[in-house]
C-alpha cells in the first residue's frame, strides 16, 4: 500500500476530534469559557452605547465614572475568559498533538517491513512532525479562534437587529457576498495545500537520503548535482505555496473589501439617522462596535477556512497512516506447550514473492529442515534466496505458499513477540542506533546489568576498543554509530546477540567487517556462542563455515544440494565452482600488518 494524499474534506477532521474525548472536563471548560469571553465581548457594544448616551451626553462625571467602571468590569471579564480559554484550548491542542503522533508511530513500528519499501520515511517523518505540528496549531489556536469569532459574529448580527432593523438589513445583504468568495476560493485553497504538505514532505526525503548518504556523494563528487537537484525540489514546493498564498490573499482581500463597503453604506446611512433624530450616537456606535464584529469575524473565519483546509489534509494523511494495518497478522500471545532449549526450524514447501516484485520467485517450492542445536550454513551466488530464508524465519512476510515450522508449529499461529524472542540477529550492515555503547548493547535486553553488559562485550572482544572511548559504555556513537570503524560497529551488534542469549541465531557473515587479527578471535566468540543453539549461517565467504554441521547450496529460490564441506565438494558442481573461485583467491600468503585499532573514534 502506497500512502498518499487524496483531495481533502472538513470531515477528515472527525477522528482527530475523537482524540479529545479522554479530556471531556478540560474540553467543556474551555467551551464554558469560550461562551463566557463571547458573551462578555458582546455586551462591550452595550457599554460604548452607555458610554455615549449617558457618560458622554449626560453632562455628569458621575454618570460618566460608572460608564468608564462598566467597560473596565465588561474587559475584565473578557481578559479572564480568554486566560482560561487559551490555556485549555492550547493545553488541549499540544495534548491531542502529543497523542496523536504516539498512536501514529506506534502503528508504524508494527507495520511489515514490504510498507516501508513502497513508503520513503521521509514522507513518513514529515507526516509525524510537519503534520502534527499543524493540527497542534489547528486545534489549540485555529479552531478557538473561527468558533469564538463564529459565536460573536452570531451574536453581533442578533445585536445589531435589535439595534436597529434597517442598518442590519443592509449588512444582511453584504454577508452573502462576503461568503460566496471564501467558499469559491476556499476550494482551490485546500487542493494547493494539499499539494503544499506533500511536495514539504518530497523536499524532507530527499535531503535525508542524501544526507543519509553524504560519504558517497563526497566521493563521486555529486554536490553540485545534488544542490542543483534539491533546489529544483525547493523552487517547487515554493512555486506550489506561491500559488496557495495568493489565493489566500485574494480571500483575505476580497472578504474585507466587501465587508467594509457595506459598512461605508450603513454608516452613510446611520449617519443621516442619527441627523434627523431617529436614533441616539449612543446607538449608532453600539451598532458600529457590533459591525465591526461580524466584519472582523468574517474575516477570521476566512483566513482560519484556509487553515482548516490545510488541518484536513494532514488529517487526512495521519489517519491513513493510523488505520495502515500490517500484512503480518499478529495473533497475540498464545499459550503454548514447554519448549524445548533447542529449537528446530523447517521451511516446507515455501513459494514466496516479494510484494515489490510480484512476477519473481524470491524462493520456489523450498524445503529445508534446520536442525536443533546444529548449525546451517546457506550459500549461494547472489540472488539465490539466502537473505529471504532470514526475513521468512523472522516472519518479516509471510510465504503465499507452504508453511515456516518452528518444532513442528506454523509460527502464523504463534505472536510475533513469542517468535522474535528466540531469535538473535547479527546482520552483515549491524544497525547501531543514536545513542551510547550501552545503550546499543542491551537494546534487545534493557534490563539487563552493567556486569552482564561487560560480559558480552568482552565475549565480543569489544572491551578493549569500548574502554578506550572517551566515556567508556557511555560513550555516544553518532547517527548509524559513525564514530567506530566497520569492525568496532559489528563488535557492538554481536555483543548485543550475546547479551540476547538466543535459542536460534542468525549470523549473516558476522565477521565480514572484522578486521583480520580479530577475526579469529570473534570467530572463537562466535563457536561458544553457537554452542547448543540452532544457527543459520549466510556464508559469503565459504572459508568461514567449513566447519559448519550441515550447508545448503541455493540457486535462484531452490535448494541444490545439502551436506558437509566435504560432501558438497564431490556432488555439488555450483558448490565446487565457488570453492574454486574463493580459495583461489586466497592462495596468497597473507601478511601481517599494524592493527589500526588504536584509533577507536576513527570511522574505517
């Protein structure tokens, strides 16, 4: 499933406004405040009436004393309604915000892994952030603002028919005309915004991915393309907000001017009211105060539309991502028969296509029996299917055919969490995240102790480099660990797998960035961790599973042949030409060089 922005409606807001249902209390008293500054605002017009007739027209400072005390007490009442209106609304907007964007991130650290190949996870992060952040505004600043100016527009146009009836007519009829351009502009608004929120998320993507990859585009010398490329992105997602701004001028502008000509002939003809004795000053300035009300609301109601627009877009875009469900059906803990420490694997049967390539065999008609507490070597030119057999047994996807059997079990039928826990990866890239050493080490066991931590590292031979960090375990290893070489970051991800204890392990050349005066050491590492646990090998280097119990040989999603080095080495044909090819290679005597170990924080 590919996300993407459909035209937006007002009513794609209604799920977000769900959120609010947790905070009832804080929401009706924003309400009661929001009622309580629109009341008070409207019998300011009141007060000037009063002021007018008799503060200023009764000749009396004491007349005029308690007109000025009524409007301080009517300002008063309105700066204390909109203290606690704002502080609710603006509580409630960074709350539902905050909430929002947890159920969104929580939904997507569920997804399978085929969503985030259609998906880039920079449209996916601008979603989080840029999204969010507008239905904050919306909520806690926006949406106040059109319901308070709505309720005192209201309210202004009741006043100002019980002021007068014949100037009110004459706003009447300018009302109509105000709102015919904000719903006629209104629409092309929300399309541009639309178009806006996703061509910010398209720039957000491309600068990750490049920055994401800044050493290579160093090395091809690609700066200037990607400047020129990413300024092209730029200059778009500008030219799309050029066009969603002056349309929103063009709203603005045309709504006032209309709003403030029927005021020009109201006042012409109130004037001429207040001239021949049919209405007191007093009068004419309450019914001025209430028209510059409804113009005022008019116009905040107006630019908020836009606003509005924007919000159900990315509304629209959250809840997408929010109601994304995963391929991988989660039944959930079950409750199982004891297990035995020694796990045993089988793929049967399995015909399986990735879901970006729909019209190609990743494995077909594939059976493999792993064995409990044995190890399996996979090898294979590449594309054979040895990294499918990993995301099958981790059940990143489901095969269409056969069936995954952990001790004679489907794993479909056992929760995610129950499989996952047995399993320990050591991926050939290790995964380092933004954080320190022992953060990354405990990652898959966050309770465990310094000791245990220790433990692992030097059963890793990562001790030594990690003791000579600035900070030791608490030393921060940047963005992806790119303070540590190649070696020193596999060191890490396999003291994790240690300090795991898992009952099945998956080595995907574990020792492939290791350097070679450690990696004899690791490999030793290695063969006491794999000690009575069932361990997958992907073998890019035959040399590191000679003494492998059993190695499957794979070629284009089918299993060749299953055996012994030596075995293979008299039936298998691939098997022999790919020995042939490897050891070959390393007939060279190989020859001793100084460790560069000792530059710890210096990235190899």
């Amino acid at each position: 499933m590919v996300v993407g922005a459909k035209p937006s409606k007002l009513p794609s807001l209604l799920p977000v406004i769900g959120f609010l249902r947790p905070y009832k209390l804080r929401l009706v008293g924003a309400s009661l405040a929001l009622l309580f500054t629109a009341g008070a605002t409207l019998s300011m017009g009141r007060g000037l009436q009063v002021l007018i007739d008799r503060g200023f027209g009764g000749g009396d400072s004491a007349d005029l004393l308690a007109a000025v005390s009524l409007l301080i007490a009517i300002a008063a009442a309105i700066a204390i309604g909109t203290f606690i209106r704002f502080y609710l609304v603006s509580w409630l907007g960074e709350r539902v915000s905050a909430d929002l964007r947890k159920a969104v991130f929580d939904n997507i650290v569920q997804l399978h892994p085929g969503f985030f190949e259609l998906n880039r996870s920079g449209e996916i992060m601008s979603r989080l952030t840029t999204d969010t952040t507008l239905l904050q505004t919306i909520i806690g600043s926006s949406f106040s603002m059109a319901l308070r100016s709505s309720l005192t527009m209201i309210g202004a146009l009741v006043m100002m028919f019980i002021t007068n009836l014949k100037l009110s007519l004459i706003i009447a009829v300018g009302v109509p005309l105000v709102l015919l351009p904000i719903l006629f502009f209104g629409r092309r608004v929300r399309r541009l915004s639309n178009q806006s929120q996703d061509s910010i998320a398209s720039v957000g993507s491309y600068a990750g991915e490049v920055i994401q990859h800044i050493r290579v585009v160093q090395s091809y010398t690609q700066e200037p393309f990607e400047s020129a490329a990413f300024a092209r992105e730029v200059e778009r997602a500008f030219a799309i907000a050029q066009r969603r701004i002056w349309q929103r001028a063009l709203l603005m502008g045309g709504a006032i001017l209309l709003v403030f000509a029927g005021m020009a002939g109201m006042l012409w003809e109130g004037g001429q009211d207040v001239i021949n004795g049919r209405m007191t000053g007093g009068e004419l300035g309450a019914f001025v105060f209430y028209a510059i009300m409804v113009a005022s609301g008019i116009a905040t109601v107006s630019e908020v539309w836009g606003e509005l627009q924007r919000a159900a877009g990315a509304a629209e875009r959250l809840i997408e991502l929010l109601n994304t469900r995963s391929l991988i059906d989660d039944p959930g803990p079950q409750e199982l028969p004891v297990q035995p420490a020694r796990p045993e694997l089988r793929l049967d049967g399995v015909t399986f296509y990735y879901p970006t390539r729909p019209g190609q065999a990743a494995l077909r008609d594939f059976s493999l029996p792993i064995e409990a507490g044995k190890s399996l070597a996979l090898v294979g030119p590449s594309g054979a299917g040895k990294s499918t057999v990993f995301e099958l047994l981790q059940r990143f996807y489901d095969p269409q055919q056969g069936r995954v059997l952990l001790n004679g079990e489907d794993i479909r039928e056992l929760g995610l969490q129950q499989l996952r826990s047995h399993i320990a990866l050591v991926p050939q890239q290790p995964a380092l995240f933004t954080g320190d050493v022992r953060y990354n080490i405990r990652y898959g066991r966050p309770d465990a102790s310094e000791a245990e931590i220790i433990a692992a590292a030097r059963a890793a031979h990562a001790e030594e480099f990690i003791e000579r960090l600035p900070d030791g375990y608490g030393s921060h290893l940047g963005e992806q660990g790119v303070r540590l070489s190649g070696g020193q970051r596999q060191r890490i991800a396999l003291a994790r797998a240690i300090l795991n204890d898992p009952q099945i392990l998956l080595l995907d050349e574990a020792t492939s960035a290791l350097d070679t005066e450690s990696e004899h050491q690791v490999q030793q590492a290695l063969h006491e961790l794999m000690k009575n646990r069932t361990t997958v090998i992907i073998a890019h280097r035959l040399s590191t599973i000679l003494h492998a119990d059993n190695i499957a040989v794979l070629d284009q999603g089918r299993l060749v042949a299953t055996g012994t080095h030596a075995d293979l080495m008299k039936s298998c044909e691939l098997y022999q030409r790919l020995a042939s090819l490897q050891f070959r290679e390393t007939d060279a005597e190989p020859v001793s060089c100084p460790s560069t170990e000792s530059a710890p924080f210096a990235p190899g």
